[in-house]
C-alpha cells in the first residue's frame, strides 16, 4: 500500500504565504492611523506653532538657563541615587526568594502608576519638617529637604528608580546564573561574583534603565512641585518653568517644550537599538 505523503511547499508558494500573512487587515488600519495621528498631531503642532525667529532670544534668557542647568544636575543625581539604590533592589528581587516577594516588587513599580502629586505628599508625610522621619533629620543632622534643591533629586528619584529596577531586574532575569555559580566554585565571594561577573553581564540593562530614570526625572513636575515648591534658580525644573511661563509667557513655554521635546528624541534614539531595533 502507498501512503501519499505531502510534498514540502515551494519557494514560490512560501512567499505568498508571506505575503498574505503581511497585509494590513483593513479593519485595524483606520484605528492603528488615527492612534498614530492622535499621538503625532499634538507634537507637530508644536513644532509648527513654535517662534523660530524669536527662539534664540527665548532661549538666552538666565532663568532658561537656570531651569536648563537644575533640571540636568537633579536628574543626573536622581539617576546616581537611584542606581546605588535600585541595582542591589533588583539583584535582590530577581537573584533571591523570601517570603512577600511578589508584595515587595509591587510596592516597588507602584510609583509608576501612582499620581506624581500623591507622591508628593507622601515624601512630605515621610520627609517633611515633620514628618515621620524629617523632623528626626532636622533636630539631629539640621537636614530640611523640602523647598530645597535636594527636595527636587529625592522626588526625582522617587518616581525614576523604578524604570531602573524594572530593567536591571530583566537583565538580570535574562543573565545566565551559572557565570555567578562557576566564580562561587573558584572561591569568589557574593560579591565578588557580584562585582566582576554579574555587574558586566547586566551593563547594558543597567544603562537602559540608567537612561530612562533620567528621562524620567527630567521630565518630572507633579512630585516636584509638591515636595520641593517652585524657586527659581533653588527648586525650579524645566517642566515648572514650562508651566509657570504658560501663564505669563507661552512663546517662552513652548520654546522650553521644544528643549525638552529634542532631549525625548536624544533618549529614545539611544535606545533605538536595545528595543526599537525589531523590523
């Protein structure tokens, strides 16, 4: 008895095949265009309504500057505190088990969905004059972090850190665990093993999220405000200067959306390559 057995399809038929599978189903392109629109639009309405022949002068002004400059020094401190803080947090949730672990990294991404201005408040419930632990900082060290540019990396870092955990703990996830069991076997420390196998592996996950985290801080407002106020030249960010300027100036606010809209294009081309890079 002869069993017929079906033949291998041929390249021509492959490639249809391909063909059909890529086409754009109808029904999702008129949707996936207008999301695209809706994100796009508001964007280059931006740039269309921005004062280019005024833009230099907009941008020359000292409180510009001053906004510019704090921005860039908080949210490259925030990124500092929230790399000694988040890589060993990550490390600890992706390399170990102990009981409440699901618990703990919840509590960990919460200020990702959390509303910037509650925690604004919490940081002053906690850190405040006299809060829970800022009134011991006070009477102790003379520490005041509120209203003050410190006030602004704390914030800052607050709602950055987790951006960084998330990815070093991927990275993490993703490293192979071995490397670290091979260096205990020839007499490594924790560590050790830690500092020069793990560290070198998860470098790129970590200056993925080191680069979000400072996005992110850079772009803060709403714990900012809330926590360390609105000082020019003390607590004054780019984006509480783009809202302050709204009011009284909005050339000048647009003009500082246009700074920190070409920051967002500068990180996300730098990251083109680590998550953008898929066809």
């Amino acid at each position: 008895m002869t069993v017929n057995r079906p033949q291998p399809a041929g390249p021509v038929r492959v490639r249809a095949r391909r063909r059909r599978a890529r086409r754009i189903p109808y029904a999702l392109l008129l949707p996936a265009l207008l999301g695209l629109a809706f994100l796009v639009l508001p964007l280059a309405g931006l740039l269309i309504r921005a004062p280019w022949s005024s833009l230099s002068g907009q941008l020359a002004s000292s409180q510009v500057w001053d906004a510019l400059r704090l921005s860039l020094v908080c949210a490259t401190a925030a990124t500092g505190v929230a790399l000694v803080l988040g890589v060993p947090l990550a490390w600890l949730l992706a390399r170990t088990e102990f009981p409440g672990r699901r618990i703990v990294r919840a509590l960990v991404t919460l200020p990702l969905v959390l509303p910037p201005v509650v925690g604004g408040v919490a940081l002053l419930l906690v850190l405040g004059r006299n809060g829970i632990v800022g009134r011991w900082l006070d009477s102790a060290f003379g520490i005041t972090l509120p209203f003050h540019t410190s006030g602004v990396v704390v914030a800052e870092a607050f709602v950055a850190m987790p951006f960084l955990v998330i990815s070093v703990e991927g990275a993490l996830r993703a490293a192979d665990p071995r490397y670290e069991e091979a260096a205990a076997t020839l007499g490594a420390s924790r560590l050790t093993a830690f500092r020069r196998v793990t560290l070198p592996l998860i470098a790129p996950g970590i200056g993925a999220g080191a680069v979000l985290a400072w996005a992110r801080a850079l772009g803060e407002f709403g714990a900012t405000i809330t926590f360390a106020g609105n000082f020019p030249g003390q607590t004054q960010t780019m984006p509480l200067a783009v809202y302050l300027a709204m009011e009284t100036d909005p050339e000048a606010a647009i003009a500082l959306s246009l700074v920190l809209l070409a920051v967002s294009i500068a990180v996300l081309a730098g990251l083109r390559e680590r998550w953008m890079s898929a066809p």
